[in-house]
C-alpha cells in the first residue's frame, strides 16, 4: 500500500526503514540462532521439532516482514505469499495422514492389520519397521 | 526527475514517454514498480512451494526413521553449518542496506552493499565445498552409494545404522538445490553490481535492485529452517 498512502503522482514512494532498524533485525536474527543452537543440546522429547520449527518461523518472519518489506508492501503480495504458506500446510497434512497411517487399516480393506498388534490380513503391503535399525 | 517523469507520463503520449526505463505499457512509475513486485513474488511462492516437495519428503522419512535421522545427524558439522548461518544472514543485512542505499540513491554504497553480499555467498559455497569434501571422503552419500568409513566419521557419534543413506540423499537434495540457489543469486548480483555501476539506478528506479535482493532473501530463507533441521537434531 505504500505507493498508494501518499500523494498519487504516479511515482513509487516506497517504505524506507533506517540502518539502524535493518541492523536490529539481524541482530534480533543472529541471536534466534544462538538460541536454536543452544536448544538442540537440551533434550525436549517430542517437543524438539516443535521449539525448532517455532524459532525457524520467527527467523523466517523476520526476514520476510521487513528485509522482504513485506511489512509496507502492497497487500495483494502479502495474500500470495500467505497462500503459499497454506498449500504447503495442506501438502504436508495430507501426505503425512497417508504415510503415518500405512497399515493400519482395517481387515475388511484386505491390508496388513494394526501392526502394533502383529495382527495380519492377506494381501497388503509390509507395514513400516519399527525403528532405524530395521535396514537390510 | 519524479515530477518530470509524471508530467510525461501523464501525456499519454504513445510515442516515447517518460525516462527511459519506464516501459512504454505502463502509464506511471508506481504502476511498473507495483507490477513488477508482484510478478516477483508469484515467482517466489513458486519457489517455496517447489522447496515444500523436499520438506515433505524430509518429514515423511524423519517420522518414519527417527532414530535413524538422529545418528545420521550427528555426521554433519554443526560449526560449519552455524558458520553458514551467520554468513547468510549476514549476507541478507547486506542486500537489505543495497536496497535502501538504492532508494535514497547512493550509488557507491548500494554497489559496496552488493559486493558484501557476493563475497559472503561466495563464502557460503567455500565452506558448503568443505563439507561436501568431507562428506564424500567418509563415504557419507545418497542410497546405495553409501558407504560409510569408520575412520572418518565424527568420534563419539552414534552408530549408523545402514538405511543411513536415506539421509544423506535428502540432505544433498535439500542443501544441492539450496547450494544451486545461491550459486544463481551470485550471477544475478553481480549482474545487478554491473547495472549499478554504470548508473541505471536512481531513487526514482531501483526495482531491479529490490527485485534481486528479494531472491537472495528468499536462499536465507531456506537455509533458515534447513540449518536446524539437517544439522541440529
């Protein structure tokens, strides 16, 4: 929007932030990968993808907000980019609702019942193996 | 030259109009300037979305080897990649500082800008050969080419069990792709440095410089969920 908040000239009138601010930026940066760093050595479980993935998404909200200027930008760039973000989302979720629930079905589809239980229907395909160490 | 470039533009004047770097279909500045952002960003959104096939593939195989991704991570260098980090963040402070130099029309600083930045990619690429090298001489390489040789892993690493490969194949996707990235958005800076020199750029026109940082920011990007992803698990 910022070419259209001012005077319509015709010209671009562009947002333009100070040094200091970009320096403050990466600053901010910097010290998100000093905490990403320091968080891989501390053990969270289930919870380590998640703290990663959470300050990757600051880090990346940062740059895209106002090295990308996407902050003042007009906001039909912002839409765009926010699409994205959510066809990615739904890439992931129906991909992983497959390959996390191979298996798993049930008797009746003719597959390789809850591997869990060892349970076996005829016809299926082999179920994931348990762990890393199951390579051949 | 704002004002000026107006009134001509203004003229509707189908025969030459306006500076020279006005395209003749477009009546004024801001109109070129918002078209061409936009036509950037439709690209950009593509590239993300290209980029999600290979996280994709990375979570699958992750939430189906755990374990396996764990001690294969524990191969990579975490120094040289938290070097990389640095680098390119850095690099990325250094395209934003180009852009505004351009805007407010400081050509000398907008070209130094660019030359940081170039000189940080190339940085990036030195010590991604590093790894790479090492990589290669430990025999740590996409599926069936893997072969790992117990004197060059890391001392103290967990063992690798041998479906290792699957790893190693997304990490030399994920950063090989990246690593082609930066070597493009090298050729395009220094491109852009070469514009610059020669003076195409003024407060009025900068977009080509906005344009092309924007694609550099987009490499910091990736590499900023890349890093802790591969390196720090």
């Amino acid at each position: 929007m910022a070419h259209h908040a001012h005077k319509d000239d015709g010209a671009v009138h562009a947002h333009i932030s100070s040094a200091a601010f970009y320096l403050a930026v990466f600053l901010a940066l910097i010290f998100l990968t000093v905490v990403t760093v320091a968080q891989s050595y501390v053990d969270l479980g289930r919870f380590n993808l998640i703290a990663v993935v959470f300050i990757a998404t600051c880090k990346a909200s940062l740059v895209v907000a106002f090295f990308m200027h996407l902050r003042w930008d007009n906001k039909f760039n912002v839409l765009a980019f926010l699409s994205a973000i959510f066809f990615i989302a739904v890439f992931f979720a129906y991909t992983m609702n497959d390959t996390e629930h191979r298996g798993e079905i049930d008797a009746d589809q003719n597959v390789k019942v809850l591997p869990k239980t060892g349970e076996e229907a005829p016809g299926g395909f082999e179920p994931k193996q348990a762990s890393g160490e199951a390579a051949h | 030259m704002s004002s000026e470039a107006t009134a001509h533009a203004a003229d509707h004047d189908h025969g030459h109009h306006g500076p020279k770097w006005l395209a003749h279909h477009f009546d004024t500045p801001a109109q070129q300037f918002d078209a061409a952002k936009l036509g950037m960003w439709v690209f950009l959104v593509q590239e993300l979305l290209f980029f999600s096939g290979l996280f994709v593939a990375y979570g699958v195989y992750r939430s189906w080897y755990p374990e396996m991704f764990v001690a294969a991570s524990h191969q990579l260098d975490k120094i040289m990649g938290g070097c990389n980090t640095v680098v390119l963040l850095f690099s990325s402070f250094t395209a934003a500082m180009a852009v505004r130099s351009s805007q407010l029309g400081n050509k000398k600083a907008t070209g130094n800008y660019l030359l940081v930045t170039i000189a940080c990619a190339c940085i990036f690429l030195v010590i991604k050969y590093f790894e790479y090298t090492h990589k290669i001489h430990a025999g740590l390489l996409p599926g069936r080419y893997f072969n790992p040789h117990p004197e060059h892993l890391a001392p103290g690493a967990p063992p690798l069990p041998a479906n290792a490969g699957t790893f190693f194949g997304i990490y030399f996707m994920m950063t090989g792709v990246h690593g082609v990235h930066v070597l493009i958005g090298i050729g395009i800076l220094i491109w852009i440095w070469i514009r610059n020199n020669r003076g195409e750029f003024s407060k009025e026109y900068f977009t080509p410089v906005d344009i092309a940082a924007l694609y550099w920011h987009l490499v910091d990007l990736i590499w900023i969920y890349l890093f802790p992803l591969l390196y720090l698990i």
